[in-house]
C-alpha cells in the first residue's frame, strides 16, 4: 500500500463523486483516478446509500490527492474554502478559467474566483498577479490591485499594463 500524503482535501458532494472526479482529472494534466470505494450493505443503514453505490473516489490533481465523498445532500460547498491554481500564462488563465467554469454559476465570478457545477469554488490566479500585487513599489502594487478588482478572469496584458502606469 502506498504512503498516503499527510494532508487530502475531501470533497463532500451528494451523489456526485464519481462525475466530479472524472471531470476535474480531465482538465488538469497529470491527474488521474486511483480509486473507488463502494458502499456495502451495513453502511446503507448508517448513510442511506445503496449497496454497490460510489462512496469515494480517491484522485490526483497535478499529484495533489484528494478525496470525493458522495455523503448526501446535507452539507454543501461554500466560498469559504476555495482551490487555487496558479498559472504561468494567459494561455493557462483562459484553459483553467474556461473548464472550470463551465456549467457553474456566472454570478460568482469575481477577481479569479469562479463556483464551478459542482458548487465548488475556485481561484485561477496568473503568478506576475502575486509577485506584482507583493512589488516593494506601493504605487504599481495598488495599480495591479485596483485592475485586478475590476475583472472577472484574470487579464494578464491588462494587469501588466496598471502594473507600469499605462493606460488601455
């Protein structure tokens, strides 16, 4: 058996486990599902859950493990935790941004952050954003602050642009 890393995000979805996990492997590289568990027969006393349904799917994200629990309807996903993926190039922006998006509620764009159709939120951040949001210059960190307030999807070229002071 192999070593379990000492920290794996479970993801509590009602009956959608499985879905989740096979879409999430697909957009990012590297990723795969290692394992499903079943419920049994004692457990559908305890969880209401049918014998031979998914209880877990354990995947990889970029080697990052994690965990989805179809645990019923009673618990549901929140922007108070959010997964972040951190990007290179817009071209990774518009990839990440884009799949995860699909589906998921339009309302809950704002500066990175998107609710995908899981209900779970995201944040595709391009990684010039961190470095120039931590500049030594505070005049071009609160330009790139304030660009980054105003968007939806992180615009690379725009946020460079308030980074050095030039306009549109």
């Amino acid at each position: 058996m192999a070593l379990v890393k000492p920290i794996t995000p479970c993801l509590w979805f009602d009956d959608q486990a499985e879905e989740a996990a096979k879409h999430y492997t697909s957009i990012f590289e590297n990723s795969r599902i290692t394992d499903i568990a079943r419920y049994g027969k004692a457990s559908h006393e305890q969880f209401r859950k049918n014998e031979g349904k998914v209880m877990t799917v354990a995947f990889t994200l970029e080697g990052q493990p994690f965990t989805a629990l179809n645990g019923g309807p009673m618990f549901k996903f929140s922007e108070a935790v959010s997964l972040q993926v951190h990007c290179r190039t817009q071209e990774e922006v518009d990839h990440y941004w884009d799949r995860l998006s699909a589906g998921g509620d339009p309302k809950a764009q704002q500066c990175g952050w998107l609710k995908d159709k899981f209900g779970l939120s995201w944040q595709v951040i391009p990684q010039v954003l961190i470095e120039m949001i931590m500049a030594p210059d505070a005049a071009k960190a609160q330009r790139a602050t304030q660009a980054m307030l105003g968007m939806k999807k992180f615009d690379i070229a725009e946020l460079e642009r308030a980074f050095a002071g030039a306009g549109r």
